[in-house]
C-alpha cells in the first residue's frame, strides 16, 4: 500500500468541514465518493486504494451516511450510481440556502463563511510567521529577499480576500461601477 500524507488527510477533513457547513449534516447521506479507472488498475490494487480512501480521506462522510461506488465508464455504471440518489426523496433545503434565505445571513456570516474565513486567516497567520522567520534570518541572500517578498504580496492578498467577505455584495457591485 503507498503511503498517504497526514497533510492531504487534513486537508480532506477541512475539505469535508467545509462541506458540512454549505451543506448541513443531512446532506451527506446523498453523496455518492466514486471511483474511477478501474480498467486501468489490477481489481486488488483498486480495492486497496479504495479501502485506504475509505478509512482515511471519507471516513466522516461514510460515517454520516454517504457511500461509495466504482464508475466502470459505461451509460449502467453511471445510472447505478446516481439511481438511488433520484429515487431518494430530496431535501427540502440545504444549510446554505436555510442561513441566507430563512435566517437572512449574509455570506460572511453563515457557517461556510465563517470557515472560509478562518482558513485564510490560518493561511494569513501561516505566511506571517514565514516573513518574520525571513526578516530575522542573519543571511540575506537574494532567494531569501525574494521570498519573503512573496510571502508579503500573499499576506496583502489573503487579508484583502478577508475584508472583501465582510463587504456586503451589493456596496462592491455598486463600487464596481462607481455609485457610492
């Protein structure tokens, strides 16, 4: 079995808690995790990295009910997956569209916004402690200028993605085209 990352495992949990607040945890009984290119994999090689995604990436969606399938790239193979799903009965809503129309949130203010924004924020706190590691260090060398220069164009970036979700959507539009 080849080994997976612990990073690519957090990031599919982050992956998933974003998932979950867009969605709500009723929605995940109607995901469907699907497999592909079993024609171009022994059938033991896929069942491994099928078990090892199982346990490792989609542990929390299967937990709360979604499944997995294998598409074998054919018209049957692709209704078998999405047939239950189109019996099943639907959901009235999702969590996203309950905060913004039921409850009138605004983007930034819903459960996803929040995570989005607390992952920029970690991304902008990340890139903190790398320029201030740069600055301090004895040696100046070119490369070293070079990135924490990148690194101070990224900080601006993330920090003005984050202001811009705490801006209500229509001020921007109307910004946009110059009405104040």
């Amino acid at each position: 079995m080849h080994d997976i990352s612990e990073d690519y495992v957090g990031m599919s949990c982050k992956y998933f808690t974003v998932f979950k607040r867009l969605c709500g945890n009723d929605a995940a009984s109607n995901v469907v995790l699907v497999t592909t290119k079993w024609a171009q994999v022994d059938e033991s090689v896929g069942r491994e990295r099928e078990q090892e995604l199982a346990e490792l990436y989609w542990k929390q969606m299967l937990d709360r009910g979604s499944r997995v399938d294998r598409f074998k790239h054919s018209y049957e193979s692709a209704w078998d997956i999405i047939a239950p799903i189109v019996e099943k009965d639907a959901l009235d809503y999702i969590q996203i569209q309950r905060e913004l129309v039921d409850l009138r949130k605004r983007l930034p203010d819903t459960d996803a916004g929040r995570a989005l924004r607390g992952d920029l924020k970690e991304i902008f706190e990340e890139q903190m402690t790398l320029a201030q590691a740069l600055q301090d260090s004895q040696d100046r060398a070119p490369e070293l200028e070079a990135m924490y220069n990148e690194s101070v164009e990224r900080m601006r970036s993330i920090l003005a993605k984050i202001q811009q979700l705490r801006v209500p959507l229509g001020r921007r539009v109307a910004t946009f085209f110059g009405f104040r």
